[in-house]
C-alpha cells in the first residue's frame, strides 16, 4: 500500500511538471463554452444571424435552450470527445515512459511492477474526475451566464450525475486503448486505437448494435437511450479487460525499451 502511494505522488509530481493538464483542461473546456454557444442560438436564431453567429443558410440543431437540452449537450460532448481526451491521458500517463526511455530506469526502482501500474491508473481517475468537474462547474457557470430558465435544483442535480455516469462508462470503455499505450510503446499506437474506435462506434450504432458495442455505449446512455443489463456488463467487461491486461503486460511482458 505505501508502494502504491509513493508511486502516485510521483506521478502526480510527473504531471505537475507537463504542459499536458493544462492542455487536457482547456481542451474540456471547450465543451460547456460551445454548449453554451449553441444555446445563445437556439434563444434567438433571428438575432445569431443578425450579429453574423451564423449564415444566413445555416441548419439549426433541434432543441429549446433549456437546462436539461445544454447538460445532455454536455454529456453527449463528453461521450465522444471524452472518448479521445481520456485515450489523450491515458496514452500520456502510460506511453511517456517509453517516449522518454525511461521505462527500465523506472522499473529498476525498488517498487514493484503492480504498484507503478496501480498509481498510474490512480492518476488517470483522479485526473479524468477533476476534468470531468471542471466541465460541470463551468457548465452552470456558462449556463447561468446565457441566462437559461430557472429550473428545480434536481434538475441541475440529476444533470450532474448523467455527466458522471457518462464519464465513468466512458473511462472505462478507453481501459484497453490505454493497454495500448504499454503493448505499443507510445502514444501512436493507443491514439490509433482511439480513432479506429470512434469510427467504428459511428457505424456500429447506424447498424443498430451500439449498445452491444462498447464505445458507443456512453453516447447512447448521454441520449437518454434506455440501455439494458447487456450494455453495463458489456462496459464492465471491457474495463476489466483492459486494466487487467494492462496489469499482466507489465508483470510478464519483457520490457526491454
């Protein structure tokens, strides 16, 4: 256990010291600017012409500009582009150690190899929640701002755990593209992974499959799709595999880089 937590505070002082939070953080927050840009237009599409916010030509989005359309706008951003900002974190957590070649160094370390895995995991929730609170808090704020109709506190509230759901469904649905990180030696290979998924969760849930599928899971629960049991042990299946495999690679795995 003193292993375990050794190992996260190095790696949070690894993370300290990287321009990649800050970059992570900027790019979450794009998600509540824009949500709240959408709902500007959708108050009054007249005057978002007027002042040139958009064409003449352009196609609304369906929807009122109410709080629950922006936090379900929310939480589809962060279903999809969580998809890629998470693998984004993961990948670095992960894959920087064999960028950098430091891998054998760290291993040489009197700290065993489950250890340093369990910490970089560790950082990977703690960072991914913090992000995850970060779009929530600046949510209300944008939404506040854009003057949005009041609403019962419970629907502020239940918004609130819809984005953390979606968040939990998608962090562990990016377990085995972080297993790529480590099995890839770097940050392409899980990247790849990433992108392949994305497409992949695009086309699957136009067939009709997504909630068998597990990346297209967390957009289908963000939509408000009644998802069955099936869906939830497809997710948790998923996460498990790719933690543990994570695990055993580093445990088993050569690891001659």
């Amino acid at each position: 256990m003193n292993n375990v937590v050794g190992a996260t505070w190095v790696e949070l002082f690894k993370a300290r010291r990287s321009k990649v939070p800050l970059l992570t953080g900027l790019g979450f927050s794009l998600v509540p600017l824009v949500g709240g840009f959408f709902m500007v237009i959708l108050k009054d599409p007249e005057f978002a012409r007027q002042a040139g916010l958009i064409s003449a030509k352009a196609q609304l989005m369906a929807g009122v500009a109410d709080w629950p359309t922006y936090l379900e706008l929310l939480a589809q951003a962060t279903a999809i582009g969580g998809l890629i900002l998470f693998s984004l974190i993961g990948s670095w957590v992960f894959g920087r150690e064999y960028a950098d070649r430091t891998v054998k160094d760290l291993l040489a370390l009197p700290t065993s190899r489950s250890a340093i895995v369990s910490a970089k995991f560790v950082l990977v929730a703690l960072w991914s929640a913090t992000l995850i609170s970060l779009v929530y808090l600046l949510g209300l704020g944008v939404g506040t701002g854009v003057a949005l109709p009041q609403v019962p506190a419970q629907v502020i509230l239940q918004g609130g755990v819809t984005l953390a759901i979606t968040a939990g469904l998608t962090i562990a649905s990016v377990a085995p593209i972080i297993f790529f990180a480590s099995a890839g030696h770097g940050y392409l290979p899980p990247m790849g992974v990433a992108i392949l998924a994305i497409f992949l969760a695009q086309v699957i849930g136009i067939a009709g499959w997504g909630e068998y599928f597990p990346w297209s899971i967390p957009a289908l629960y963000a939509q408000g799709e009644d998802l069955g049991i099936i869906s939830y042990v497809v997710i948790i299946v998923t996460g498990v595999a790719g933690v543990g495999g994570t695990f055993l690679w580093w445990e088993l795995a050569d690891q001659t880089r």
